[in-house]
C-alpha cells in the first residue's frame, strides 16, 4: 500500500498509509515500536486494518446506522503535505466525501489528519470541517493500539474518579482506583478525560512509561479483547492480546455538532519516558 514515511532530524520515525490515514508504525528515539499491529491483518482495499491508529469517523462503533467505526479508516486518503523540520518530521493527509460516502451519510465535510513525529514524541491531530450548507452531528476516535510485551504486567495510571460506561457488563461504573489492571476481556469508555494517562509496563530490566495526553477529545476508550473474543477474530492471531491494549482519544458520550463552514480539532500525543 502507498505509505508516507517520516523520518525526524533526530531518528525518530513513523509509517502512515494513505489507506484509511492509517498511522501503522512509530519509533521514538531510543526506542522500540510502540504501535501493534496484527501479523494476521488484511491489507486490502476497502478492507480495516487490525492495529496501529485506526481513524474512526463518523461513527464510534455500533453507535449508529452506519458500519462499524464508520468509513474513514477504510477510505482513500490523498497527501497534503510531508516535510521534514529542523527538529520534526510532520505529514497531512486528507479526506472528503465523495459519492460513495453520501451514500451512507447525506454530509459534505472535509478531515484532516496530522501525524508529527520528533524524540520520543508523537503527536496525532485529527481536524473535521462542515463543508454544507446544515449542521450534521458525529462521533469520533483515534484507535490507537499499543504495543506491549506482556499485558499481565502492565497498568493504565490517571483514571481514578473517572466516570466510565463499561460496555463488557453494559452499566455506568465508577473509576476506584488509580491504576487499572487490563486482564481479561476490557471494554470501558471513560468520560470526561481531563488529566494525562500513563501506561506502565513492568519488563525484566525496566519500567516503561508511556505519557498519553489528549486535547479537544473528552473520552477515552480503554480497550483489549481478552482470549475468548481475541481467538473468534479472524485478523488476530490467538494470543494476540497479550501484546497490545488500546487506548484512545475518543469523542463519544456527547458527539460533536458543526453548523455549515464550522469545524473542529482534537489531538493525542504519546511520549515515551
């Protein structure tokens, strides 16, 4: 598949495709990749890949009359710009819709994705113009899956006294504790995000910390499909989750509403401590 490749000043890289505005690889300085993505995916036209950072729109999930997770991630981006900085590497691709999308939603719009990649940062921006003449309503994710070497021995910090809608046993809880332990079948949508997360992960001669912070964006999905449901998904191999757990930036509770020519931006970035 067509891919944009960014290459920082300081090493730092990252893959995005052009199909779906599918960010496929990151690689900090000093560091390994960060991204999973499935051995088993279909890289196909048409067709969503398993890892890496889908982009969903305008639909999260079933939430809707539309496919799953909405059609940008398996739709035909075009390139902008990619360019490389004095101290970053920065890449835009973009999306609108054309017949096939007004098909399933009546709306003309534009996306934008931004993808910046400097040390051991990653930045994800994810921009959505009303390009009508009426307001439409949406809902939306960076689907980022993350990469790990063992997910028995990783935790999510910063979402304590956080509201969430825990989809596994479909009821509104309540964040106890500050460290979320991932195992098992895990499906939570977390509301009103306000503080930075960070992923931890206990490895044999370190921790890793990954910083997770987002903007514009008021939930968080935290999402690993544990063995039963891994092993029923033909793009994933069997023991799969163990080596990812997702964690996004995701409007969703309250979508988001343009009026005509109005528009709106939400960002992740990760930085690897």
């Amino acid at each position: 598949m067509d891919a944009i490749e960014l290459l920082s000043p300081d090493g730092a890289r990252a893959t995005v495709l052009l199909h779906g505005g599918h960010l496929v690889s990151w690689q900090p300085v000093g560091g390994e990749e960060q991204l999973y993505l499935s051995p088993k995916s279909e890289f196909a036209s048409g067709q969503a890949i398993r890892g890496g950072v889908p982009v969903i729109f305008p639909q999260f999930g079933a939430r809707g009359p539309l496919q799953r997770h909405g059609f940008a991630r398996s739709k035909p981006w075009a390139l902008v710009m990619a360019e490389q900085g004095k101290d970053d590497a920065l890449a835009v691709l973009r999306l609108t819709d054309d017949a096939a999308t007004r098909m399933f939603w009546p709306h003309a719009f534009e996306l934008e994705l931004s993808v910046r990649v400097s040390g051991r940062e990653l930045q994800i921006e994810l921009a959505c113009e009303n390009k009508g003449e009426t307001a439409f309503d949406f809902t939306a994710a960076l689907h980022s899956y993350l990469r790990l070497q063992d997910l028995d021995s990783t935790s999510v910090q910063g979402l304590s006294g956080l509201r969430y809608w825990d989809a596994v046993d479909e009821v509104e809880k309540v964040q106890r504790v500050d460290l979320l332990l991932p195992g098992g079948d895990l499906d939570r949508i977390y509301h009103r995000v306000r503080d930075e997360l960070t992923l931890r992960e206990r490895l044999d001669t370190h921790e890793r910390r990954l910083l997770i912070r987002q903007q514009g964006f008021d939930d968080a999905v935290v999402w690993n499909p544990g063995a039963a449901k891994c092993a029923a998904l033909a793009d994933m191999p069997t023991e799969g989750f163990l080596q990812m757990l997702c964690v996004e930036a995701a409007q969703i509770e309250k979508p988001i509403s343009l009026a005509a020519g109005e528009s709106w931006a939400g960002m992740q970035s990760f930085v690897l401590l």
